[in-house]
C-alpha cells in the first residue's frame, strides 16, 4: 500500500517510520529542505506527559482577562477580523467547565502516556539519541498562592495515574541544584519524575534516518497546494510540481492543516498559537539545569539540550505570522536568565519562533477522518513532541489493518 504523509515535522516523520516499518510504500512531502524545519525545530524539549493539561479551564478565563491588552502577557491574543478566530474561540470558552476540562485531560493523557511508552520502547529498540535527559520535569511557583494552585493540580493528577511530587524550595534545591543561582525567588514545586526532556529536532532527524532506511522517501522543496476530492476520497495532492496519488493520505502539516483539509469540506477547529524560544550555548555547566523546569507565572519551560540551554514558551494569536517580535523576544529570554543567570551569555542568545496547531479543547485531531481514505495526525497544540511518537504508530496500525494499542473515542474529528 501507498501512503503520503503531508508534513515532515515531529509528527508527521514519526508517523513515517511507523509505517514504513510495517512495509508500507511511503512518501513524505513537505515544503521544507528538511525535516523539522517548522514548529518542531526549536521547541522547548519536554516530553511532558504528565503535564497534559488543556489550555481551556475554568482558571484561565480571569488570567485571560487580566492579560488583555497587555503586550507582554504570556498570552497574547490579538484582536482581529478573522471568523476562524472567533468560532475557535467560542468552541474554547465552550470547553472551559470543570467538567470539560476534566474530560479533556483524560483523552490527552491517553495519548500522551501512550507516547512516551512508545518512545521509551523506541529507544530501547533502536538505540536513537536526541540528547535524552529522564530526570523529570519541575514546576516552580512564584508565590505562596500558585504553589497551593500547583500542589491542587498535582491531586488531581495523581488521581488520573500522573506522578506528581510536592517539593518546597529546599527539596526543589536538591534535586536541582542550578536553582540556588537564582535571582527569581519561588516558594516550592511540584516534581513529575516519570517525565523526560530532549532535543525534538534532533530527534525527528534521527527518526527521518531511520524511516529512509526502512524505505520511505522524502520530497522536500515541495508545497502542497490543495487535496483534489474524487468522490468521498482523496484523488490526490497537488502540489507545485505536479499532482501525487497514493492509498492512503495522512494530514500532519501542523497549524496549515486546516486550509488543506478545507478543500476536502473538512472544517477542523485548529487555530496557530505563536511561541518562542531563545537557545544559549552553556557556559557554566553548574549553572545550567540538569532537570527540565516549568516556570508558572511567566509560562515558558526550560530544558538542557546537550550543550543548549532553551527557553521556550509563551502564546501569540496573530493569525499566521512568524515575525519575531523582539520584544516579547527580549521576554522570555530575560525571565529564563532571571532563573538561571549563569547558565550562558545573553548576547549569545539565537531567538527563534514557530506555530503551535491548538484545538479548542487541547486535544489532537488522530484518527481516520469522515474522507474515506484520509487519516488526520494533527492538532497536538503544545504537545506535539511529547505525542509524536504515539500518534504515528496509531495511525500505521490503524492504516495497517491493525487495532490501535489505546482507545481512540474522542479523539477524531467526530467530537466537534
């Protein structure tokens, strides 16, 4: 069987290996000179299944509104005439009930803890490096306050299988003794120890290898420009240098789904959510941590990447823009010094900026979709590295003929 996969990110070229590994004929296409060119290139480095929250709750809604108008809130949100914005917007507000939130961790943890054992498994197989640290992941807080927020999302996933330890400062000083450099002063933490970090772009070339070796072929330099619909199928892709046909067709073009899968009649509720990251060269290798961090109040991770210490996060609704801005720029690199000051030289720093696919509810779109021969892998939002793995092998079982490993119901497209 013939499959195209559109989309060689972390996604997209995971969900090649899958399937070239169970004998498909696969090919993979992407505008790219590369794979992980885009969203997966510099991301923040976690493999955070045990942080699966969704992005719409309950509490987000007066963060929000305090945020509003501020240029230097973690999460930004432009006011603008964009229907799509505004209908994602609705279904997100929709979402945050205690209710819906609940549900919606259950569906990503799902996944998100089938990833890791896929990848753990991976890596045992197959011996792939991608500067791998598996010390865990810790949430720091600021303030008396979010700590006891923090403890309380801790309980909660503890009751869904998640490992989450409280630390007060001096036990988040032990196990990561780069934080008594700090300038920034916290209160305590909250430890997920199963959890992992890594370098996603070297992962996904690492992963593309092997894929190539298996069989799949690669298309770089070559941008999808519609699906062409025969019946209720996929007919083919056209793309600048002509049209591709294939079997089967897996989408996992990030946050540029939603205007490919339109030509299909396929509306999927995905909106790109801009995020940044500075990465330093490591100067001072006690000033630099060895666990990967969450910083709360200023929402950025921060994750040792072999000799790069990166700083990831924050959120931009601006539609499809990657300009960098440098201001919010400046931002997080200053809030990642501020934590650890002597991890590496500011004036060293390479600032980057990619486009996260976010759902309203923060759960992907995986699965087969209403197009009879069209799979959607897309959709991961923050967690796309952390889901990658995953994803691509339940889309090869499921193209395969094989019934996935976990239980796909909401999940797919079908839920909106």
């Amino acid at each position: 069987m013939k499959v195209i996969v559109l989309g060689a990110g972390v996604v997209g070229t995971s969900t090649a290996y899958f399937l070239a590994k169970a004998g498909m004929d696969v090919h993979v296409i992407d505008r790219q000179e590369g794979v992980a060119r885009e969203t997966s290139f510099a991301n923040g480095g976690q493999i955070a299944a045990n942080h699966a929250e969704p992005w719409a709750a309950p509490s987000v809604l007066p963060k929000a509104l305090k945020w509003l108008g501020r240029t230097d809130a973690p999460l930004l949100y432009h006011l603008r005439l964009d229907p799509s914005l505004w209908a994602w917007t609705l279904k997100f507000l929709a979402n945050c009930t205690p209710g819906r939130e609940r549900r919606n961790t259950v569906r990503t943890l799902r996944i998100a803890l089938y990833s890791r054992t896929i990848l753990q498994r991976l890596r045992r197989e197959t011996a792939i490096e991608y500067d791998h640290l598996a010390r865990g992941i810790l949430n720091i807080f600021h303030t008396p306050k979010s700590f006891s927020a923090g403890a309380r999302a801790a309980d909660v996933m503890s009751e869904l299988g998640c490992e989450r330890r409280t630390l007060d400062r001096g036990a988040c000083l032990d196990l990561e003794p780069a934080l008594r450099f700090s300038d920034a002063p916290f209160v305590g933490g909250t430890w997920s120890p199963h959890d992992e970090s890594g370098d996603c772009f070297l992962f996904t070339q690492r992963i593309g290898e092997m894929a190539q070796k298996e069989g799949a072929r690669f298309h770089f330099g070559t941008t999808v420009t519609r699906l062409l619909a025969k019946g209720n199928r996929v007919g083919g892709v056209e793309t600048a240098t002509g049209v591709e046909t294939a079997d089967a067709y897996v989408l996992s073009l990030g946050s540029y789904s939603r205007k490919i899968a339109q030509d299909m009649g396929l509306n999927l509720p995905i909106y790109p959510a801009k995020g940044y990251s500075v990465s330093i060269p490591i100067e001072n290798d006690e000033g630099a941590p060895m666990v990967s961090i969450t910083d709360d109040a200023h929402k950025l991770v921060l994750s040792r990447l072999g000799g790069i210490f990166r700083i990831a996060g924050t959120a931009e609704f601006a539609g499809y823009d990657t300009t960098i801005d440098p201001v919010r720029a400046r931002q997080t690199l200053d809030a990642g010094l501020h934590l650890f000051p002597r991890a590496g030289s500011r004036d060293r720093g390479e600032y980057w900026t990619g486009l996260r696919p976010v759902t309203p509810d923060s759960v992907p779109l995986l699965g087969r979709s209403p197009i009879e021969n069209l799979y959607l892998n897309t959709g991961h939002g923050t967690l796309g590295w952390t889901m990658a793995a995953g994803s691509g092998r339940v889309i090869a079982d499921l193209i395969g003929g094989r019934r996935p490993e976990i239980d796909l119901t909401g999940l797919g497209i079908d839920r909106f």
